[in-house]
C-alpha cells in the first residue's frame, strides 16, 4: 500500500479524521450508556412504584388508592411525565391523569413498551401493566419523549464540535502550508544562489526549538562540506598545474636539446635517464593521487584485516634502519607488547612509513627519530613518530595535511607534498586523525587508529 506524501493537506485531512474519530469514540460509548443505563433505572422506578401502589391497594383497598393516586397526579394530567391510571372492574376510570385506557397495548401484566396519544399528540411511553384484586387494573408509565429534546442537544453537540474539527483542520492546513512555502522559499533562494557560484550562502538560522533546526544545521553543515570540496579541488587542481610545470617544462627542454644539438652518446643517454626521472616524478604525482582517492572512496575497508600493529610498527622500523644509520640518525622503536586493530596493513605500513620519511627527512645528522605504539583509551591505538628537526610551526600544522601544500622547510626537498595528505586519509579510513605536535624540539606525528572502525571485524 503506498503512502501519502507529505503535505500540508495531508496533514489537515490526517488531523481531521483522527479528531473526528476521536470524537466518534468518546460519543459512541457515552450514547450507549446513556441510553442503556436511563431504559434500566427508568423500568427500576416503574416496578417499584408498581409495587408501592399495589402494597396500598391491597392494604387500604380502591379508595385510599385513588386518593394516593389523584394527590400524585395533581397538576400533571397532560402525561409529559409520569403517566398513572387506575380502571374499575367495569372499565370506569377511578384515578389518573389520562381519560381512558389506552388501546393497543398488551393484555398481559409486566414491562413493554408502546405509543399512545396523550392529549392528541403520539407519545412514546414504557409502561408496567399490574392486575390488581377483583379486576381493578393499574398502569403505570413514563413519557419517553420527555428526552428528545437532550439528545437532540447532544447530537447537535457532536455535530458542532465535527465542524469545528473541520474548521481547525483547514486553518491549520492554510497556516502549516504558508509555514512550509515560506522555508521552501527560503531554501529555494538559497540553493538558486549556489547554483550561480555564491557558494558560501546558507540556510537562515530557524529559532530555538524550531522542528526544522535540525534539518537546517544539517544542510549547513553539508553545504559547507560542499564549499570546503570545491574549494579543495581548485587548490588541487591549481598545485597540481603548478608542480607538474616544472618536470614537464624540464621533460621538454632536454628533449629540445637533444633534438637540436644532436650530442654525442653519452650525453644523450645522460639526458634520457633525467628525462626519465622527470617521467618518474610526474607519475609519482599521480599515482599519490590515485591513492588518496581509493583511500577517501573507502573502497579499502573491504579488506581490513586484524592487524598486529607492534609488529607491523617494528617491520617498518627495521626496514628505514639502514636509511637512518647512512644518515647518522638514531632510529629507534620500544615494543610495548602485542597491540591489534581491525585495518588494512599496507595501509598503515605505508602511513607509518611516510611519517618516518618525513622525519628522516627534516631530522638533523645525529639526531634521534623515535616510533611508539601504544593504547591511550580502550577502543584507539595510537602510533607515535617523533623527531628533534625544525618541526612544524603552530600555524602550519593544520595545513601541512593539505594536497602540495609545502612549507618553507621544505622548499628544495624532494617530495610533492602529498604525504602527509596520505598519513591523514589513512587515519580517517581507520576511524581516527593524524594528530601534530610539537616535541620540543622537532615534531611529534600521532597516527589514531580505531581498534574497531565502523565496517571492519572485530580483531
């Protein structure tokens, strides 16, 4: 079955039919009480004045019956409501407030129910029949009619309270729907804006408690995603124009050359092997692209895997030990005891192995370069690399993780400036943030790892 959209109409119409049917099911329960409990303790107070008077009859004979009779009636013989009648054996009328025994009504004694006239207009009535000794007969009724007039005024109750119902219902629908056209209007407006490139407008701030604050801040917070997105992007897009200038510019030069000045062997093959290196540079550019897309896709969270990370910390260790004995640079990793995560091994290898790059590369000859893992909180791992070279100045760090971003301590290095972009796309795969410090002096790079990230296998 499908279901209705969402509208203001659709919300009048759903406001009115649970109104009315709320109203349907407190009326309906009232009506049948009333009319059962009025018919029980009306015929109750039919047999017991019944009673009364047959106790006086038999006790004071027809005459103090006619005389209790008559006093009652008094002032009443138009039978609205209570009707009384009491006939001799001989069918004369004795006592009562109608002139003579109706007709039609049942022969036998007991409670039934009839309509008579009474001063020429039908009543309906409920009446007790008691034979009386000797062929004295007594009826004993009540005008039925006596409660037209309160239904009547509870009927048209109902049926008001119905139409207020409606009426409320179409108000509302009217108000809700110029409530709803406003904020479309209002985010009409604003999404037309971004359309044309005004990318930093926003949705208007609603008030405290507004249903819709929520889905406001929501579509903010998106929108400024969007912005940050697009605005990356044309950063990337502007560092990647400017850093492949230079190996391409390089790549035709030599070739230039070679094309015009004709050298001998050896410097044509000398020219190829830097044209080759310009090659090589250029594809590393993209390649690193490449990585950090699959990386930010998550596709690789498919293959996470669980991972003994002070192993695999100790495997990188040993592999950039060499590099750092050449250099005269200390490299040195402390286990801690097996420390596991859920995530991708090359991955994290990789990460671990640009942060120890990076240090390598800034640390000074002599100094020291120290990797640690270890468990701060239950649920994260974190790896530590830590250096005493220049550092990263508190302005820079949160830009260093930035696509080609370079700092002035790094410009005449080689690199492209896309490792440290890597190390922090790898910790957002694995549900934590690459962290900088300052290690006083040089810098400390924190690798977070979630034990568990969202998507992988419990280790």
């Amino acid at each position: 079955m499908r279901l209705p959209g969402f509208s203001a109409r659709t919300i009048a119409i759903g406001y009115a039919f649970v109104s009315l049917l709320v109203l349907a099911m407190f009326a309906a329960p009232l009506w049948y009480a009333w009319h059962t409990n009025i018919q029980e303790v009306r015929t109750e107070l039919l047999a017991s004045e019944a009673q009364r008077l047959a106790n006086l009859f038999r006790r004071g004979g027809p005459a103090a019956l006619t005389t209790a009779i008559d006093s009652q009636v008094e002032g009443t013989n138009d039978g609205v409501r209570k009707i009384i009648l009491l006939m001799a054996p001989n069918g004369a009328k004795l006592a009562g407030n109608l002139p003579a025994w109706p007709g039609g009504l049942p022969d036998r004694d007991g409670v039934s129910s009839a309509t008579i006239r009474v001063d020429g207009v039908p009543r309906r009535i409920e009446l007790v029949r008691v034979t009386l000794g000797r062929g004295y007969r007594l009826l004993i009724a009540s005008n039925l009619n006596r409660f037209d007039e309160l239904e009547r005024l509870f009927v048209y109750g109902l049926l008001g309270c119905g139409a207020a119902v409606l009426v409320g219902a179409a108000l509302g629908g009217v108000l809700i729907r110029r409530a709803l056209l406003t904020r479309v209007q209002g985010i009409s407006q604003t999404t037309a804006a971004i359309i044309e490139g005004k990318l930093s407008r926003r949705l208007p701030a609603p008030r405290d408690g507004d249903e819709l604050q929520l889905l406001t801040r929501t579509v903010n917070r998106m929108l400024d995603q969007i912005e940050h997105l697009v605005t990356g992007v044309q950063d990337v897009s502007n560092a990647i124009a400017h850093d492949l200038r230079t190996p391409l510019s390089e790549l035709r030069a030599r070739l230039e050359e070679l094309s015009v000045n004709r050298p001998n062997e050896e410097e044509t093959f000398a020219e190829i092997d830097a044209a080759i290196n310009d090659v090589d540079r250029v594809m590393k550019i993209f390649n690193a692209l490449l990585r950090l897309a699959e990386i930010d896709s998550g596709s690789r969270r498919n293959g996470f895997v669980p991972v003994d990370v002070t192993n695999l910390a100790a495997e990188v260790a040993e592999f950039y030990a060499p590099v750092a004995e050449l250099r005269n640079i200390a490299l040195a990793f402390t286990p801690r005891g097996a420390l596991r995560a859920v995530g991708d091994p090359v991955l994290l290898a990789q990460a671990l192995g640009n942060l120890v790059e990076n240090a390598l590369k800034y640390a000074p000859e002599g100094g020291v370069i120290a990797i640690a893992v270890q468990r701060p909180q239950r649920d994260m791992l974190e790896i530590v690399v830590s250096d005493n070279g220049p550092g990263i100045t508190e302005d820079e760090r949160p830009r260093v993780v930035e696509r080609f971003y370079r700092g002035d301590t790094s410009r005449g290095t080689p690199g492209v400036g896309l490792g440290l972009s890597v190390v922090s796309a790898v910790a957002r795969l694995h549900g934590g943030v690459l962290l900088l410090a300052d290690n006083r002096p040089g810098l400390r790079a924190t690798l977070q790892v979630a034990v568990s990230p969202a998507g992988g296998t419990q280790a």
